[in-house]
C-alpha cells in the first residue's frame, strides 16, 4: 500500500505547487514601493510645458497615477476604461506620458479622449525608473500624505477597478 | 563561361566564391557599437549588470538584454557610476525601486529561506530516501532465497521457452 500512496502523496503536492505556479503571473513583480513615499518630481506639463507639476502638488487629496504612452498598445485597452472613470469624477487621474514623442501624445489624447487632470512629461524615462515602472501601462493610487498605495501592473480592467482600485479609494477618501 | 553547367569551378573561381561570400555577410552584421568613452566604467557596469536582471525580458541579465527597459537602466548606472556611487549604492537604489527581483543573487532573510535551503532540504530528503531504499533492499536480498513450487517451475519454464522461440 505505501509502495503507492507514497509516490501518489508526492505526485499531489507536485500538482498543487505547479498549479498555484500556473496562476501567479511572473510578470507581475510586487512593488517594493507599496505603502512607501511616492518619489518626488516637478515634470513639464503635455499641454503646456511652460508650466510644470509638482508631486507635492496633489497633497491632501487622493489621486492616481497612470503611467501611458501614445505607442503602448495595452495602452489603448484601459484607455476607454480610464475616460469614464474620469467623468464619474471619482478620483482625479494624473498622466505621467512616458518616454514619448510629445506632438504624438497630444494626437493620441485628441483621438482616444483625455481622461487626465494633468498630462506630464518623462520624456527620458528617469520619473518612470523612480517609480519602478518597467511596463506600460502602469498604475498607481496615492494617498492624501503622498504615500503609494497600490500599483497595478498592465491595463487596467473593470474587475480590477472594482475589486480593488474603487474600494481602496473611497477608503483613503473616508 | 556558364557556371550553372560546369561542375568543378577552378581554384581562383573558388576563391572568388569564398570572398563574395565573405563580403556579404560582413554586409549583414551589425553597425559596430561605438566604443565607450570610459572602457573602464563600461566593464564595472557589465560586471554589476550582470548580477542584474532585466524585469521585461526575466530570463536575461541587464547586461545581455537589449530591451528598451535594460538600456534605460544601464543609462542609469552608468551616471551613478559617473557621481562615485559605490556598487552597493547603485544596488540599494535599484532594490528600493523594483525589489530584490533585479538580483539574481537574492538576500537570505525569512521571504527567501526556503529558497536558499530548499536545495539543501531536498538533497538531504533524497539521501534520507536513498539509505532507507538501500538498507530494505538488502534486508530483501539476504532473505532465504524462495524455494519454487512444482507450478511455479513448470509455469516459469514454459514462459523461458516461449521467449527463446520468440
């Protein structure tokens, strides 16, 4: 009897640890910023790049931070999403256009809709790297005292925004 | 002369074959990269870089990648590099943004124990496993060798001869 319930235990522990593997997604990497300060930077703002946006800024209020690009292709995925989730006028979204052409990302706004408060420049990437981002779309849900307090990682989803997202910021909003 | 008909080329019309050839895939490599300012800085970074990986492309390092991402890093510690930050400040900085999933040489602390001891574990399981596999057996092999009933003989020799015909 053991000859086989032994090798069938171990066959069943296998099973479950591959299939917990199968779930987890490596691309999702946990942000070590997670209820850490978000990095401070003053940015030229997309529409107006005489005047810039502080971090600092936004103190005192709940915002989001929405890593794009006009050439992010899941980029345009959320992007519908993000539009009606600006006119609920929830949550303001702020745009850190990242590593983009700014005449193209003007055209983009103009196509897809421009869901954000405000729309900054990175043009180098060097905000983006501050922030931990290595994939666009990113996206990050600061609290009135600047601390980052969830990162989601690809296109935002509905699910996402309603499991998550929403629930966190109506309590950081309480 | 037609080439497509003859069958041997002389030895000068091979050597000229060999040198078209050769000059045509020099035409296909690549641009060569410009060579570093600083040859030495440039080695530190790959040095470091390789203990680094690229979050985009995970299974390569930040040295060998040639993702967008990896650039951009390597940009950056090549700067840090320039203001005299040490090799330990460059990781801190890059751990503090992106976890101690940029290290292929992860810190040993209580998230990472299994990781680290987990081999160990193992091969110490097998080596348990292995004694006790061995140490049965051998009980098995000094058994009194079993004496075959009248049955047993007859029906193990008719299956030899049915392989021997076979």
């Amino acid at each position: 009897m053991m000859r086989f319930l032994l090798p069938l235990a171990v066959f069943i522990v296998l099973v479950v640890f591959l299939g917990i593997g199968l779930t987890l997604n490596p691309r999702q990497v946990p942000s070590p910023l997670i209820d850490k300060p978000a990095p401070v930077f003053e940015l030229q703002q997309l529409h107006d790049p005489s005047k810039t946006l502080a971090s600092q800024d936004n103190m005192g209020k709940v915002w989001m931070l929405n890593v794009w690009a006009s050439w992010c292709v899941a980029c345009r995925d959320e992007h519908p999403l993000l539009v009606q989730l600006a006119k609920l006028g929830i949550v303001p979204i702020y745009g850190l256009n990242y590593k983009d052409e700014r005449s193209t990302a003007i055209q983009w706004l103009k196509q897809y809709g421009d869901p954000y408060a405000v729309s900054i420049i990175d043009a180098d990437g060097k905000v983006g790297i501050d922030y931990g981002v290595y994939g666009v779309p990113e996206t990050y849900v600061i609290d009135k005292k600047g601390i980052i307090r969830y990162k989601h990682i690809g296109p935002v989803t509905v699910k996402s925004l309603e499991d998550k997202i929403l629930p966190l910021i109506k309590e950081l909003q309480g | 002369m037609n080439y497509l008909n003859s069958h041997f080329l002389s030895s000068w019309q091979m050597s000229l074959v060999f040198i078209l050839v050769f000059f045509v895939q020099i035409s296909f490599a690549n641009e060569a990269i410009p060579v570093a300012e600083d040859p030495i800085l440039e080695k530190r970074l790959i040095e470091l870089s390789e203990n680094l990986r690229c979050l985009v492309c995970q299974n390569e390092s930040l040295a060998g990648s040639r993702a967008d991402f990896a650039n951009d890093l390597r940009r950056e510690i090549r700067e840090q590099m320039k203001a005299n930050k040490s090799d330990e400040e460059i990781i801190d900085f890059l751990v503090a943004r992106y976890g101690d999933f940029v290290l292929y040489n992860p810190p040993f602390k209580p998230t990472t124990i299994l990781l680290w001891l987990g081999p160990i574990l193992l091969f110490l399981g097998a080596i348990l496993a292995l004694v006790l596999y061995l140490r049965r057996r051998r009980s098995l092999v000094f058994e009194e060798p079993q004496q075959l009933s009248e049955s047993q003989q007859l029906e193990a020799e008719t299956l030899i001869r049915k392989i021997e015909k076979e």
